[in-house]
C-alpha cells in the first residue's frame, strides 16, 4: 500500500529546506511553499491524502488565525478520536485540494511542531480498510468491498516510475479507502489515451485497475 506518511515528510522538508540551519521553524520567506494554517498558537499543514468521512463527527473549536491557502476566520473543528487536537478539519471551499477533488468541504490539518520533532499523522495504515470508494469528480461512481480492496491496494503499489506519466489534465477520479476511524485516505487518478495514473507521482498503473474505474 502506498505510504502516504511519506509524503507528509516531503512535505515538511520543502518547508524547512529553505530556513537557516539553525532555526527548525517555518520562515516568512518559504511559507509560500506549504499549505498551512495557524490556530491557537500552534502551527498546522495540510495532509491533503486525508479525508473526513463523517461531518456529524466534528466540533467547532474556533477560526483559523492566518494560513497560506485558506483565508483567517474560516472554522477549525475537532474530529472525534482527536481529542489533543493534533489533527483538525478546517472549512474549505476550494474546489479541488492538491490533487484531490473536494467532496466534503473540508481539508485535514495536522500539527508541525519542527521537521527535527515526532510527526503527528494519523496511523491510519494500521487500520484494516472496510471498503474503497471511487469518485469521478464529486459524484460516487462504485463502492468496492472484500477481495476487490485488496486488489485495488495491489495494483496501486504497482505503480510505475515516478514523472513518466504526465497529463496537463486534472485529476477527475478519486480512490477513497475507508476504515474504522473518522478519517479515511484518498488518491487522485489521472487519466489519458485510456490509460490510468497515479497523479502527484505521475506515475502509470497498471492497465488492469481500468475495470475499477469503468462507468
């Protein structure tokens, strides 16, 4: 399965790569790079692989404070099952987030206390997944169950080398996996000349995930 905790960590690297050695916070000069939020005191980026499944599961908490992406005065909200606010929903309007289309008017955020501190992410990896939804933009295309998931979770490890598999088109497809908790994780998927890809590697899958995506 495809480690989205990884990418989390490239993440926090773009931010902290262009600071002074010295000085693991984040800089004026290089918040551009990130998509972050600040909220009572504290520092929070985008983990744009998570994705809230439930609304009913949230509390309002208060506004966001600054961000780079989302403008102040937007709700932040606790999600059931984090109670020490390290990860949060924030409302969000935006059309698409990275490469994920958003379906639930929320993004994820979760606390950066420093690239030389423990991550705060979820291990939502250690879950079993309950089920796989597939979205064309924002409309539910299939829900996949049982040996299905595990199929879907092979061939997405199958992917190919990264940047070989490039589309000026957004991504218009969505894989959802769903667990237990109030989180699930999703992918966006690019499509051209029939053919599938992995959209923030660039990367192609292999041709038999077509029959997952078909109308």
């Amino acid at each position: 399965m495809i480690r989205w905790r990884l990418l989390l960590a490239i993440g926090l690297v773009m931010i902290t790569g262009c600071g002074n050695g010295g000085n693991s916070g984040v800089h004026a000069s290089n918040e551009s790079v990130a998509d972050y939020i600040d909220f009572g005191d504290k520092r929070y980026l985008n983990a744009w692989e998570l994705s809230l499944l439930e609304s009913t599961k949230i509390d309002k908490i208060g506004v966001v404070e600054r961000g780079s992406r989302i403008s102040g005065n937007n709700a932040v909200y606790e999600i059931e099952g984090y109670p020490d606010r390290d990860v949060v929903a924030v409302q969000d309007d935006s059309a698409a987030i990275a490469t994920i289309e958003n379906r639930t008017g929320y993004s994820i955020y979760v606390l950066f206390e420093g690239a030389d501190q423990p991550s705060h992410d979820p291990n939502l990896l250690d879950l079993p997944v309950e089920k796989v939804n597939i979205y064309r933009g924002t409309r539910l295309l299939h829900t996949y169950e049982g040996e299905d998931v595990r199929t879907i979770q092979r061939l997405l490890d199958q992917k190919g080398p990264d940047n070989e598999f490039r589309t000026d088109a957004a991504a218009r497809l969505t894989v959802l996996f769903i667990t237990a908790n109030t989180l699930g994780y999703n992918y966006g998927i690019t499509e051209k000349d029939g053919a599938y890809g992995l959209a923030h590697r660039e990367s192609k899958l292999p041709a038999d995930i077509a029959r997952f995506f078909a109308e």
